[in-house]
C-alpha cells in the first residue's frame, strides 16, 4: 500500500505543479523533506508522512524540469511572421491520413525576410497524401507558421506543446533534400515495421489489413475512417490498439518459448523482458504501450522469483515510472483509459466475477453454470468491467456512450487471441519463406472478417451510441469512487477500517439510498440521450414565434444554428426544449439577422441559458437598446462575433453550408442560403423591392431555393412576383400572427404564391423541413 500512497502524491504534486505554472523552490523542499526523513527514519508512525510530502514536492520538481524552455533561436518565435522557409529532419514516422500526412520536423535553418539563420525545435508540417516522406528525410519546407490551434473538444494547442511543438506550417511547397538522416537505430526499427506492415498488406484485403496492423503493430493510420468510427461508435476501439491483453499475450508465449530452448529460467526471463522492450519501442512506445510493457515484466519478473503480483501496487509503480519518464502522460486520454481499466480489472473482475458464478451455478446448476461462468468470463465480465471502469473517462473527453458495447465485446473478443496468435506466427514465418506466411494470413483473415462484420454491423443500428452531457464532478466523482472504493477494500488501511467501525450506521444506508439515486441518475440520462438524437438528416424548424421570423436548424451530426428569436423568451425557449435533445445546452452558432425588438428580445435569455459558440451579425451602428444589450451579453460570455458580409460562409462538418447572400443595406438585415446537397433553403427577414432587384441583379444564381421563407411576413409591397418567380420555391413558409398590430399574409402577396406548397404557422404552428439531401419531408404542428 505504501507505494499506492507514494505514487498518488508524485502525481498530486505534478498536477500542483501545472495548475499553479509557476516556478516554486521545489528543489530546496525536496532538500529539507529528505533530511528530515533521514533525521525520523526511525519513528514509523512519521516516516510515512514525510515520505509523502517528499514525493508531492519530488512529482513538481519533475514537471518544472520538464518544462520546455524557448531559446532565443527557437522557431516558434517565426509564428504569425509572414513567409519562412524552413530546412530540418522528418523526426517520427509519419502519420499518413486519407487526404493529407503529418509529420513532425526537427529544424535546424530557417531563411526569413531574406536571411538564413540557425534556428531549432519541432515544426508540425501537413503534407499531401502522397507525399513520399519517410523518417530521416531532410525536407525544405516554405509556408506560414501558426501557433497550434484550439479544437472544440479539446486544447490540441496544449496537446502537442507537452510534446514540444509549438508551430504548425500552412505549407506551399517541400522539397525533398536527403534520405537517413535520423537516428540510425530508429530507421532500422521503422523499416522492419514498414517490411512487416508490407506482408499483411500483401496477404490481406482492406480492412482486416488495417485492423490486424493496428492489434501486432499499433499502427492503425490506414483504417478508412468508416471502420474506425464503427469501432468507437460500438466501445471497441480497445481491439485496434495494443493493449495489456495484447503485450501479456505476447510476454506469455515468448517466455513459454525460451523457457524450453534456454537452459536457466532466469535467462528465459531476461530475453523475454528484452524482447517485451524491443517490441515496445518497435510498436512506438506510446503511454498505454509502455503502461503494458511494464505491468508485463512485472509479471514475468515476479514469476520468476516466486511472488506473486499485487496488481495495484503493480500499477501504481508503472504509473510512476511512466510519470518519471514523462510527467506529462498523466494527461495521456490513452494512458487515463487503461490506467482506469487495469485497476478495474485487478479490482472489480474477482468479485464481480465470483457473483456472475454464483448467478449461473442458481439458475443452470453447479456443473453446467460453472463451465458457462468460464466460457462467459472474459468475454462479459471482463469486458463488461473494463467499459465500467473506463465509462467516466469516455464520458469526460467524448460525451458519448456505446450501447451495444458489452454485446459486442462479448461476441469478438473471444477470438482476439486468435487473431493476434495466427497474425503473430504469420507474420514471423513471413520473414522466413513469405508463401507460408500468407497461408496463415487466411486463417486470421477468417477471424478479423468476424470481428469487422460484427462491429460494423452494430455500428449500423439505430441508437448505437449516444451523446450524454454529464457534469465533470460528477465524471471525477463516479471514476475516484469506482476505483478508489474497491481498493480501500482489498488494502483496508488502518484509518479505513477506523472509518467502518465509527461511521458503520451511516455507511450501511449508502446502498439503501445513494446507489438508487446514482441509478436514477445514470438512467435519466441514458433515457435523456435516446431522445431526439442526431438522425443523419438536416433539420430546419421554422418557430412558431407570431409576428416574428425565427428558424432553428440541426445538421446531420447535430450542429444547431438559431436564426433570430422573436419577442417572447418563455415561448422560444420552450420550442428549444421541443426540438433539441435534453441534455443539449449549446448553440454553435447565432445568427441575427436584424436589430428590431420583435426579431431579437427574446435571444437575451437564450444567451443565459445556453452556450453560444459564435455570433454572426451585419448590424453597424444602432439605437435599439435590445441590440445592444445582447451583444454586450454575448461580449460577456467571451463569445466570438462575427460582422458578416456578403459571401461570409459556414461550413459544418458533415456538410451543411450556411452563406451570407446580402446585409440589408438601410436596416442591416442579413439574408441567407442554406444548402445541404440538393436541398437549399433562402432567409429573408426584411427585403423590400428595391434590394430585391439589386440582389437578382448581383447574386441571381445564390437566391434559387426549395423552400423560401417569405419576407417581412408577407405584408403588402413584400415578396414581388419577380422575386418569387426568380426564387422559384416549391414551399413558401410565411411566420405570421393575426392578432398583430404589423401587416401580413397580403391576400395579393399569397396570390403570387400559388401553384407552390404554402405553409404558415398561424395556421399549421411550428413547421418542420427534413432532408436527407435529396428529398424534402414536412412536419407541422397542426394540419
């Protein structure tokens, strides 16, 4: 227990040491602790408690000296400097995509305004996808360098700075200038890996290829991103890395191997660590490698002396040998995840799995339920284990939940090890006579197609996986106490066991009441997931807001744009709640298309009740208090605000285009152009006859649409006939009330709607427009 407590305050002392980032005397601490810790050595009940504090302040020492430091020469400096060209050494392997490669370059010159300079540091280059790169080529590349950028889901600018990268270039052009000028030991290492990428490409199709690369060689850059989104989409993606079950397969049967051909076992077990090493740095040696590398040798190593493995204690030491080697990968997400797994493996798997014997043996009899228990263990227990203990940091970083994940586990993990020993031997053979090596090929070949088919077609139902929007102290709460609660069980330090015996009453109603409610919890917000859910199809709900023009739309993958809102805030933040999914509280991006009151009073209590990512706005100078009170909201909230102009476009992700046709001259009004494939949508707020004529004049082919939402809502001198006949819409949505004051749905105004489908929420309420792209589908409130 002692080595759990010492590491839990290194890596306390690292995570200090960065949210304060702040230099601290820590050597000076680590200097006084030590001696007083020599000075107690002999008092135990101290000796601890010193020890503590010794490793807290030993964990900031390390992350202050692992802080990358800038010298005057180093090429971030050239960030935002216009043109630089710069000479420096492919420094990695290189991470081939679909449509581009990246690869990191070790700069050692840099020409700027003219002058050739020495320059150092690491230069993230995004090259073509054919580039013919390899590690070791000297490159000159010529572009822009940028400061890594800020992604939604995460600081990716954070990310590659613990790694050393501070620049990114926007290329121009490369020019290759030499070969093998790397590490030679390196190039030989990732050579032999390209040789044996070569024979199971050779031997099999795409994409068990891929997958069997990504499980021998941790290389899964060529899997089509379809696969690999299937894989995600059903809590498999721990199949396509190398894991613990992976590297203690491979650590077992070399062992196994040695020990028959080495005359001493202490031999079998050097070589066998020896080679765990060699495939570590062979396979890249990323954090939940190296995590699987040393939990590994801990196993062989204690093995071979006659102990027996405290996996936690186990743990931990790895933890703070990876920690040691690099204070940084404690914000590895791969390293959190399998840090969370192998703990819940090593401390939830034996009870849980004793329980599952139990149920079997109760309802199947003692003989047939214990073998089922068996057969069944490692496929669901294990499995479904695994994905508990792993649930609060998929759920931190990615938001998402995988339904049918213990489904599937349950159905391809049992023949992983099949996969990974025919993939193995084949691969070995290869190297000796590659013929035979193919033909084991089609008997891995067999195994990973089941693997594929499964998950792809799991991947394919509805529901698959979920969006859930949890709380980050509720996530830490739930990991802590999954991880940390069996441990204190299996330990039952003294101040535990203290703790049990003062605190047993209280503690006994904790699964009578707390354990229900977290149930409670956990299903409202699966139940909240499964409702409205990205469907794969653009959504575009014109509100039923009266005398106002407000549209909500939701892309395919669930990007959501908000066009206006009207005057009423209870009511627009009710057809939000009608139209979104619950747990969403985001809107991506705003856009107001007018100043006026009954366009935009209601958006300041969307704005405190939702995030709003971005702001788009053509509205200059104004009076209008409201205007100005909900920019000045926004402004607060730190959201970014755009002043569109004609031709300002947005582009989601999976394909949605939202464009900017004109601002209204006198009462900066934007009009805009949805267009999702064939499917085209035009917005028009306030449009008289004069800007609609200057519109047809500069921009007649932007202005044809299906669906046009009649402007000014149809008053009289709205909407002329030339206009609507240049729109050309199959459907006319006209936003009116009756019961205002304002004109609208002009008898003369409708008539020249005629021969289209009109709808108007006066009369059908809230109208909903679905497309796939191709097709439109249309939903009203009321017929």
């Amino acid at each position: 227990m002692t080595i759990i407590y010492l590491t839990l305050c290194w890596a306390g002392g690292i995570v200090f040491a960065e949210l304060l980032d702040e230099r601290w005397p820590y050597g000076i601490a680590a200097t006084i602790l030590a001696c007083l810790l020599v000075l107690f050595r002999d008092r135990k009940d101290w000796r601890l408690y010193i020890a503590c504090c010794l490793f807290f302040v030993l964990g900031g020492l390390r992350l202050q000296e692992a802080l990358p430091e800038k010298s005057p020469d180093h090429i971030s400096h050239l960030n935002n400097q216009g043109i630089v060209t710069i000479f420096g050494v492919v420094w990695d392997a290189p991470d081939v995509r679909e449509t581009y490669t990246n690869v990191r370059l070790k700069v050692d010159e840099a020409i700027w305004l003219g002058q050739q300079q020495p320059r150092e540091g690491l230069v993230l280059v995004r090259l073509p996808a054919n580039a013919d790169v390899q590690y070791g080529d000297r490159l000159l590349v010529t572009g822009q360098l940028f400061p890594p950028p800020e992604l939604d889901t995460f600081s990716y600018q954070e990310k590659l700075a613990r790694e050393g990268v501070f620049s990114t270039m926007q290329l121009q052009t490369f020019q290759k200038l030499d070969e093998h000028q790397g590490r030679w030991w390196k190039q030989d290492l990732l050579d032999l890996r390209d040789q044996t990428r070569g024979f199971i490409e050779d031997a099999l199709p795409e994409p068990q290829a891929s997958l069997l690369s990504g499980i021998l060689l941790g290389d899964d850059s060529r899997l089509s991103e379809e696969v690999r989104d299937a894989f995600n989409t059903t809590g498999t993606s721990h199949v396509i890395a190398i894991s613990g079950f992976n590297m203690t397969l491979i650590a077992a049967i070399v062992k196994s191997l040695l020990s028959n051909l080495l005359p001493k076992k202490s031999w079998a077990i050097f070589f066998s660590l020896v080679v765990i090493v060699l495939y570590t740095i062979f396979v890249g040696a990323n954090a939940a490698v190296v995590r699987a590398a040393i939990m590994s040798g801990l196993l062989i190593t204690a093995d071979g002396v006659r102990r027996k493995t405290y996996a936690p204690a186990s743990l931990a030491f790895a933890a703070l040998l990876m920690s040691l080697l690099n204070p940084y990968v404690l914000w590895d997400i791969g390293f959190q995840l399998s840090f969370a797994a192998v703990s819940g493996l090593a401390l939830l798997v034996p009870p849980a799995d004793k329980a599952f014997r139990r149920f079997m043996q109760h309802h199947f009899g003692k003989s047939a339920g214990g073998e089922a228990s068996k057969f069944l263990s490692e496929p669901l227990v294990v499995s479904l284990v695994a994905q508990v203990s792993t649930l609060p940091v998929i759920l931190f970083y990615f938001g998402r939940l995988s339904v049918y994940a213990p489904v599937v586990n349950l159905l391809i993990v049992p023949v992983q090890s099949f996969v990974l020993i025919l993939g193995g031997m084949a691969t070995l053979i290869s190297f000796i006579y590659a013929p035979a090596g193919t033909l084991l090929y089609q008997a891995a070949w067999l195994f990973l197609t089941w693997t594929t088919m499964m998950v792809r077609s799991f991947a394919k139902l509805p529901g698959a996986s979920l969006e859930i929007s949890v709380p980050e102290w509720f996530l830490i709460g739930c990991g802590v106490s999954a991880i940390g609660l069996p441990l204190l069980t299996a330990t039952r330090p003294r101040w535990y066991e203290n703790l049990l015996k003062e605190r047993r009453q209280q503690l006994a109603l904790i699964p009578k009441f707390v354990l229900p409610v977290i149930g409670a919890v956990i299903l409202g917000l699966i139940v909240q997931a499964l409702v409205r859910q990205p469907d794969g199809e653009l959504h575009v709900v014109y509100l039923d807001m009266g005398q106002s023009n407000s549209a909500l739309i939701e892309s395919p993958d669930g990007a959501v744009f908000l066009i206006d809102g009207g005057r009423y805030p209870t009511r627009l933040l009710t057809k939000l709640g009608d139209h979104l999914p619950p747990n969403n509280r985001q809107i991506d991006v705003l856009w107001i298309t007018s100043d006026q009151p009954e366009d935009i009073s209601a958006l300041l209590t969307v704005v405190e009740r939702y995030e709003i990512k971005a702001a788009v706005t053509s509205v200059g100078d104004t009076t209008q208090a409201d205007y100005y009170n909900l920019i000045q909201a926004l402004q607060q909230d730190k959201t970014p605000i755009i002043q569109a102009e004609a031709g300002y476009q947005i582009e989601t992700r999976d394909g949605v285009q939202m464009t900017v046709v004109a601002p209204h001259e006198d009462a900066n009004s934007l009009v805009l152009r949805l267009q999702y494939g064939d499917s085209v949508f035009l917005f028009t707020n306030r449009l008289d006859e004069d800007e609609e004529q200057a519109l047809l004049a500069d921009s007649r082919h932007l202005v044809q649409a299906n669906v046009l939402q009649a402007a000014d809502h149809a008053a009289p001198d709205s909407n002329s006939a030339s206009w609507v006949e240049a729109v050309n819409p199959q459907v006319v949505v006209v936003q009116y009330d009756p019961a205002s004051r304002d004109p609208g749905a002009d008898s003369g105004v409708m008539a020249r709607f005629s021969n289209r489908r009109v709808y108007r929420t006066d009369r059908n309420g809230t109208i909903e427009l679905v497309s796939d792209g191709k097709r439109l589908k249309i939903y009203t409130e009321e017929n």
